[in-house]
C-alpha cells in the first residue's frame, strides 16, 4: 500500500490553528523503532495534541507518520494497529511524493547510510539513528550533502534527555564539582545466547562485526563525554567477544562475530580520565543499567537512567583501610538523592519535539550529521585502538580516512 494523502501535508496549513509535517519513518518494526521512536515519541505527540508553536495564536506542529520498511505484513499490522493510513514497502515511492517533509532512519546499520542519500537527494529533512555510517569518511558525506543540499538533519542523542543525566548537568553547570577529575561509566546487562531463553537483542547484533557493541555504544558515549565534560582527545580501548556462540530467533546456532564488551580509557579536553565498560556479557549489580561516577575536587555524583546521587565535599566520610575488621560504614546511605524538581518526558520523545521545531520554527539544533560523524569516528578509533594495542589521538584536523574501518 503506497502513502496515503491527506489534507494538509508538506508543512501546510490544515485547518485552525495545525500544521502538519509528514513524517517516513523506516525501521518502526523493529524494536527501537517501534516503541521509542513511532509510539512513545511520534505518536505520543499527537495524543498530547500536537506540539504547541508557543506564538501565542495556538498554533500546533502535528506530526502524520508514513510508515516504511520492507515487509508488508508488519507494516500493515502496525498501521492497522494504531489507526494510521499511510505505510509502504517502496522508499523510493514515498521519497518521491512531495507532500513527505522528514525522512527518519530507525533500520539496520548497514542499509543506513544509502537510504539517508537517497533522502538528501529528495530534498527532505533527515533524523535517523547512529551510527550514521559504517566509516568516518561515509559519515562526515552525509553531513556535507546535507548541508550543500539546504536541509535541516539530527541525529539522535537520546541519553541527554534521560532524567539522570539532566540532573548531572544541572550539578555540573552549578559548579557543584570544583574541578572535574574523572568518569567512570558502567553500562550493560546480560543478553541471553537464545538457547532455552530468548535473547533480548535480535540476532543481527551478533552475526556482524560492523554490529558490535563499540559501534552501537561510542557514538553515545561520544556525545555524553562532549556536552557534559569535553571533547575526547585519545582513546586506549580493548573488545572481545566474549559469548562466541549465540542462537537465533529460529533456534538456529551461529557464530557471533561482533564484540559483545569493550573497555576503554578516555582522555578529555581540560584534563578529565573517563573510564567506560559496556558489556552485553555482564550481571547487573548497580542501581540502573548505564551508571556514571563523576568524581571533582569539591564533591561526586553517580548518575544513572534516572536517578543521580551526591556527595559534598563538606559530607564526606574519612573512610581508613582495615581489611582485619568489618567495615561498619554503609557508604550508600551516605549519598544524597538530587531531587527532579521538574518533570521528565521520555527522553527520545523530548529531542524529536525540538527536531520538529526546528525543521518548522527553524529554532537552534546542534545534533546534526556532524554529531554522528564524530559518534562514529570515535567508535573506529577504539577499533584501531584494539587491533593495533595503541592509544589513538583524536585529531579532529586528521585525514577522514584515518578512520575507516580496519
């Protein structure tokens, strides 16, 4: 079924007060795709009735998804399922069709990167997943063709968003740190091989060593270390796969060839260490699954998902080394919990709202291609830091093809 027209597309006027933007969105049968991208983001900005332009004539930008990917019955059951009209199996088709405003990319690493060209040659708005591309080079062409063709992109930087990290960046612009001395970030779970339990990712994750989990991760981890504490300059970083032997979601064996954990030692613009382990192999014993302690001379924070807990300089305990006795300290009741003060949205929902005024209001953004060409170069880097057993430097000046892929 090709996209269905309706009454006011292409950024027009539909009636008092809306303004609708057509939105392709391709990768929604998939997981992230699905529910973070098209229900709990897309979808929940039209329940709430659209996004209020705030000029004071109650104006709303009121997103209309048309829903892409290559199979039909999928598609047709969400669409069915959510009361939309419009979805199709042919992206060239739906590109075509003047009355798309936005293209988004939710789909698979490898299948990215062309269909963002093709989205850029059409001349449409760009949002999609990371990593962009598969090498640097590929990455930071988008962003130039991006910006040669006059079209507004983002690429998506959900972890700002999360409650836990506006709370670290509300301490760290108050100065509450003094001076930041390191990151210590721990993310991860374990991710079942699909013998007798379902795994919890699908197995492409796997089969791939352009799927790894440096490729899915760094490009966070990139963008969290810069807006918060600086840009990387050197990157020392060790994968393994430590799960060799994985099932698929037929019970079928194969060989897992991405790397399911890397360890990595960071230096940062100013002086900041930032130790990070994220691991698809790993048994959970911290309060969320993505943690970091950020350590600073007048006070520290550990920061999760949602929650972030303190320590002041002024608070902290004299805790002596005695391995002979037991220790009468609990040295969690000795943090304090930083209050919400305000109320959180989902986090992916939050940036698209502020994509959607930007391709609309042309209001400030800052997450473009560019972003994602800088997730995927450190990404490459901790790579060729691993297959070379070398520290890379990150030369933002250095030749692109420094970082393809090794």
């Amino acid at each position: 079924m090709l996209p269905v027209r309706q009454k006011g597309v292409s950024g027009t006027e539909t009636g008092s007060g809306t303004r609708t933007l057509r939105i392709a969105m391709n990768g929604v049968t998939g997981r992230m795709g699905h529910h973070q991208h098209l229900v709990r983001s897309v979808l929940a900005l039209r329940e709430q009735g659209g996004i209020d332009v705030g000029d004071g004539t109650g104006t709303r930008l009121w997103p209309e998804p048309v829903l892409v990917g290559r199979s039909a019955d999928r598609l047709r059951a969400l669409a069915q399922r959510y009361g939309l009209d419009a979805w199709s199996t042919d992206l060239d088709t739906v590109l075509s069709d003047p009355a798309v405003d936005v293209y988004f990319d939710a789909q698979h690493t490898a299948a990215r990167e062309s269909a963002l060209h093709k989205a850029i040659a059409a001349g449409k708005h760009v949002y999609c997943e990371k990593p962009t591309a598969l090498d640097h080079g590929g990455a930071l062409v988008l962003h130039q063709q991006a910006v040669a063709a006059g079209v507004k992109h983002g690429v998506v930087q959900d972890k700002l968003f999360l409650p836990g990290i506006r709370k670290l960046k509300r301490l760290l612009d108050s100065g509450f740190f003094g001076r930041v001395l390191s990151v210590r970030g721990e993310f991860g779970y374990w991710v079942f091989e699909g013998d007798g339990q379902p795994a919890q990712r699908p197995s492409w994750n796997y089969r791939d060593d352009d799927c790894g989990i440096t490729a899915d991760m760094f490009p966070h981890w990139e963008y969290v270390l810069r807006e918060l504490f600086g840009p990387v300059t050197s990157v020392q970083a060790h994968l393994a796969t430590h799960i060799p032997r994985r099932w698929d979601e037929q019970g079928k064996p194969y060989e897992a060839r991405a790397d399911d954990a890397v360890y990595a030692i960071l230096e940062l613009e100013g002086g900041v260490v930032a130790q990070l382990n994220s691991s698809w192999a790993v048994r959970v014993h911290r309060d969320e699954l993505l943690e970091f302690q950020v350590d600073g001379t007048e006070g520290s924070a550990v920061a999760g998902l949602r929650h972030c807990r303190v320590q002041h300089r002024a608070t902290t305990p004299r805790p002596v080394w005695n391995p002979d006795v037991p220790s009468a300290d609990d040295f969690r009741a000795q943090w304090q919990e930083v209050p919400d003060n305000e109320e959180f949205g989902n986090a992916f929902k939050a940036q698209w709202e502020l994509f959607l005024r930007h391709v609309a209001l042309d209001e400030p953004w800052r997450f473009g291609l560019d972003a994602g060409a800088r997730g995927v170069r450190l990404g490459l880097l901790a790579r060729t830091s691993a297959r070379t057993g070398r520290r890379q430097y990150a030369d933002p000046l250095a030749d692109p093809s420094a970082w393809e892929r090794p």
